[in-house]
C-alpha cells in the first residue's frame, strides 16, 4: 500500500489532470482520500497545502465541513437543548437515530440536498472541492457510502471526501478504524 504522501500526490496529479481522473462516472466525480484517524490534523494540514499547489495551476478549491453540515441540519430541524434532553431521557442511540432522520428523510434536511445546494453554485471546470471532517458522523449517525450512492446525478463538480480511516481489501472501508465496524464495501469511486 502507498504511503500517506504517495497517495496525496497521486490524487493531485490526478486533480490537476484534464479531464480530472478522480472518477470513472462522469455523473459521480467523488473519491475518497483515506487516513489514519489520529491523523485529523496533519491530514488539515496537508489539505491546505493541497489547496494551495492546485490554485497554482488554476483550480480554486473549496473545502466543506461535513460537520457544519450536520449543524446545519440539527439547526433547522431542532435545537440543541431539546436533543441533548432527548439524549437524557432515551439514550444515546436514539438521538442518533434522531440526527440520522434530520440527514436522511425528505421532511427534513437530507444531507445530500445540503450538499448539492453547496455544489450547485461551483463550476466543474475550475473548482474542486475537498470534503473534510467526516468524523463527525460517528459512531453510526450516517455512513458516507451511503451519501455517494445518493449523490450520482446531483453535481459535475470533481469532490474527494477525506475519509478518517482505513481500506480493507480494494474496494471496502473501515470508518474511523473502529474494530468492531464492518468494513463497507462495493464504493464505486475511486480510493486514494
């Protein structure tokens, strides 16, 4: 397996690489960046300096939170308060649960449409986006696999998600490298 900086330089030649070679789907221009979890900060770091070698040759890029995007949800659907009370009473499970409903049913905030709504505004031919902070969904609030599949059709624009954790086999993650999760599998966009 390459190394943490082989990879990143893989996927910056790739990004800078016309047409972007990040995808074999025209309709879902995602792949993923995985790292070492306990490498949050370094990896930040390595984005921005990312960022910045690819605005060198034309690319504007613009990172998203997917954290802020959870916020976003739990702030137009609730507040704090009521969902830390919610936790009080009923467990930790269940306002997961909660949180899970605000990012997947329509009635509320789905995560995809935040993120399209994001998306919708850029234009593929010049920006990139970098999806960061994806810890945010764990333990099991929402499984970024899942966030691909409903994401094909809804942007052109080339987006690398950077995954906290680690690649079992080819095709399978395991998210913040917890043992106990099973590795998902079947991700249909390219792994750096």
């Amino acid at each position: 397996m390459p190394s943490f900086h082989e990879r990143l330089s893989m996927l910056e030649d790739d990004l800078k690489a016309t047409p972007v070679r990040i995808s074999a789907y025209h309709d879902l221009p995602f792949c993923v960046f995985h790292y070492d979890p306990k490498s949050e900060f370094q990896t930040r770091r390595e984005m921005k300096l990312l960022a910045t070698r690819l605005g060198n040759v034309g690319k504007s890029v613009l990172t998203i939170s997917i954290a802020e995007l959870l916020w976003e949800a739990i702030d137009s659907n609730d507040n704090i308060d009521s969902l830390a009370d919610e936790e009080k009473q009923f467990g930790f499970e269940r306002a997961q649960e909660t949180v899970n409903k605000y990012l997947t049913d329509e009635a509320f905030s789905p995560l995809p449409e935040l993120l399209s709504g994001k998306l919708s505004k850029l234009d593929p031919k010049k920006n990139v986006v970098f999806l960061n902070r994806a810890a945010s969904l764990a333990p099991s609030i929402y499984q970024v696999s899942q966030l691909l599949g409903q994401m094909q059709g809804k942007t052109l624009v080339p987006t690398v998600i950077f995954y906290p954790g680690s690649v079992e086999g080819t095709t399978g993650l395991r998210f913040m490298d917890m043992s106990d999760r099973i590795p998902m599998g079947s991700y249909r966009v390219k792994i750096y």
